[in-house]
C-alpha cells in the first residue's frame, strides 16, 4: 500500500499544502522545526484517526482556526479523508462516505510509524506499553478490540460502584457477582490472546533485533499479568476488601505489562540511547511484520529522525535492512545534510521533499 498524494489544510503549522510521493522512499529534509515531524503525522492521521503525538485534537489545529483537514490518495484507488471541527467533531471518510465509527476504519491503511516519542514506550507507565500492543492487535482481530471496549466498559462501571460505596458492609455482593462474571469470560480471553499473539510477536521481535544488533545485546518481551487463566469470579470475593479500599478492581489485564529486557533486567533500567533505540526499532518493524502478515497489505512506514544517536555502521545496517524488497512505502525524515548526500549514494531512487517553515518544495 502506498499513498500518492496528500492535501493538508490548518493541521499544525501546515495551512495548506498538497504534496506528491514517491511509492519507494520520501526523504523529508528541513531545519528544526520545519515541519518534518507534523507531515509524518498528517500521514499517521489519515490511518488511525488521530495524532500519535498529541492526545487533543484541537492541538492539531493551526493556531487559531477552528478546524483542519487532511486528504490523500491512496494507491488502492480510495482515498480517505479526516477533519477535525472545534469544539470536538471528528469525521473520517472513505471516498465520500462517511464512517459511522472511528474504530471501522483502523486497519484499512496499515502504518508503522518510528519517531523519536517512542523511547516513552519504555521509559513510561505500562499503560503506553498496553497502548501499542492493544492498537496493534486491534487491527489484526476486530473481535480483540471489541471484547476489549466491552471490559474496559464494565471496569469503569465497576470501580465507580466501589467509589461510591461508603462502608464495607453497603457493598451489594449480588449486584457485583453480575460484572464478575462477565469480566472474568472477557479476561480468560483477552489474556490468552494477548499471550498468544506476544509469543509470536516475540520470535519476529528476536530475530529483528539480532539482525540488527550485530553486538548481541539479548533483548527479550515478556506478557505479564496478574490474571492467570485458571481464575474464577471467586477471585474478586477475595480481593473484594482491598477494592473496597484502594476503590478499584485489583484483579484483571487492565494491569498487564509487557517487560523489555535485556540481558534479562529491564532495559529502561541498563540500556544505552543507542541499545534503547535498537529495541524501538526492532519492536516497530515486528509491527510491520505482523501487521503485513495478518492483514496482507504491506504497510506505509514511517521513520522519522530515526538516525539520530545512532552510530555509522548501525545506519548502514538499518539503510540496508530497509531497501529489502519486503518493504514498499518509505518516509525518511532528517535534518542533517551529510546523511541525506550518504542516504543518495546507497538509494539510487529516492524524492526529495524540502520542507522550510510548513511549506513543501519537491526536487
Ligand atoms: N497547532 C499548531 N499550530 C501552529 N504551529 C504548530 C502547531 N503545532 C505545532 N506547530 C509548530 O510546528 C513546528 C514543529 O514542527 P515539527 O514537525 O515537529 O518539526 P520538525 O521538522 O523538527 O520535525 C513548531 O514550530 C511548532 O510550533
Ligand atoms: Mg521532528
């Protein structure tokens, strides 16, 4: 899948702009600031329905107008379009027809996206952790996503009961044993889809990562949870008193993580920036293969400022890795010119798009 052509209007520092790409590699080159970054997102946009940088919308309108919108067309002969209306109207469309949910679009136009934020997946919370893994395997099972919406659903409704309580005795068993069991069907299966699917992710996962990393550092991911799959709803009567306490359910994979070792201890805690920056890329390419296996579409990718603090032979590597037939798509985004002249010399065919202060000019 690649996409052709994109039209941007008020969308960060864009106000309007129409760009045409190569269907091999796009090399974004432009200054601090320019906008490198904000096009790449532009791109995500169009196939998640949202920004993977900022959490609001209206951060992604240019200052003050009251609404973008993005286009592009893409080489299965649809094209998608997204706005974004204040106070908080979202739109998507396939031609012209508009979705009537968000979540029906995700998958159609399958994205890896590698930009400097990503060190947040192993620096921060489990629940960036859970973000990745969950909007990944959204896309290969419709049926994952839904049993999902369902849980996180009951899980709210129910640490709001355990707010609302005021003694241990007020508590309704009756009433609660209704969600326990409800939750306890969706954690057995969410649990041991998640488990599953991280197990083959895993095997992609390591032999990316020794591909790349000719060092050997060992680098692993592991599923953790406190559901295991022998649990009952009885488990909720046993830690009933400590929900009742800490005013929210203790039990279920709303606290799974995903641990990034390696050597064995995390690597959050012994990595480099340079080994941290192997294992993102190595987790986004494992992406890449899933979601092309499982979706058999060969999905865009993006890679934005993705040789900085990299060394010279892991560029090499990482170029090479990249020019594999396996790969379509293409966007390179860098501001340092030495790398963009060494990046021509391997890439015979390779656009050009200069980007100054959100406006575009293509060689
Ligand atoms: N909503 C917005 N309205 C106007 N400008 C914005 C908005 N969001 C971001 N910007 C501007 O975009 C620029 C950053 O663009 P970015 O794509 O991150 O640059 P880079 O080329 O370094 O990747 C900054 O100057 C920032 O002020
Ligand atoms: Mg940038």
């Amino acid at each position: 899948m690649h996409i052709d052509k994109i039209k941007i209007n008020n969308f960060k520092n864009y106000i309007s702009t129409e760009v045409r790409f190569s269907n091999k590699i796009n090399f974004l080159f432009g200054n601090n600031g320019a906008g490198k970054t904000n096009l790449l997102d532009a791109i995500y946009y169009l196939s998640y329905g949202k920004s993977a940088i900022n959490n609001f919308d209206s951060d992604n309108i240019f200052t003050e107008k009251s609404f973008f919108k993005i286009e592009g067309d893409y080489s299965n002969n649809l094209s998608y379009k997204c706005t974004f209306e204040q106070p908080n109207i979202k739109k998507i469309f396939e031609n012209n027809d508009k979705y009537s949910k968000v979540k029906d679009h995700l998958g159609k136009i399958p994205l890896v996206f590698i930009n400097p934020y990503d060190i947040n997946l192993i620096r921060n919370y489990s629940s960036e952790r859970r973000r990745f893994f969950d909007q990944l395997l959204s896309q290969i099972d419709k049926n994952y996503l839904d049993n999902l919406i369902a849980y996180n659903r009951l899980i709210k409704q129910r640490n709001a009961y355990l707010k609302s309580l005021s003694s241990i005795e007020s508590i309704d068993r009756k009433y609660l044993k209704v969600y326990d069991e409800k939750l306890i069907k969706l954690n057995y299966y969410i649990h041991k889809f998640r488990n599953e699917e991280v197990k083959k992710f895993g095997k992609t996962f390591n032999k990316i990562s020794s591909e790349l990393n000719k060092s050997k550092d060992d680098f692993s991911i592991l599923y953790s949870s406190n559901f295991n799959e022998k649990m009952s709803h009885e488990v909720y009567e046993k830690y009933l008193e400590k929900d009742f306490y800490t005013k929210k359910t203790n039990i279920g994979i709303h606290n799974d993580d995903y641990m990034f070792k390696m050597k064995n201890k995390l690597i959050k805690r012994i990595g480099s920036q340079g080994q941290q920056k192997t294992f993102i890329i190595s987790l986004k390419l494992s992406e890449f293969y899933l979601l092309k296996e499982k979706l058999l579409i060969t999905p865009i990718v993006l890679l934005d400022d993705i040789f900085h603090k990299l060394d010279d032979i892991k560029i090499k590597i990482l170029i090479n890795y990249i020019l594999k037939d396996e790969f379509s798509q293409i966007f390179i985004s860098d501001s340092i010119e030495d790398r963009l002249n060494e990046i021509k010399k391997i890439i015979k065919q390779v656009k050009i798009i200069n980007i100054d202060k959100g406006k575009i000019n293509e060689e």
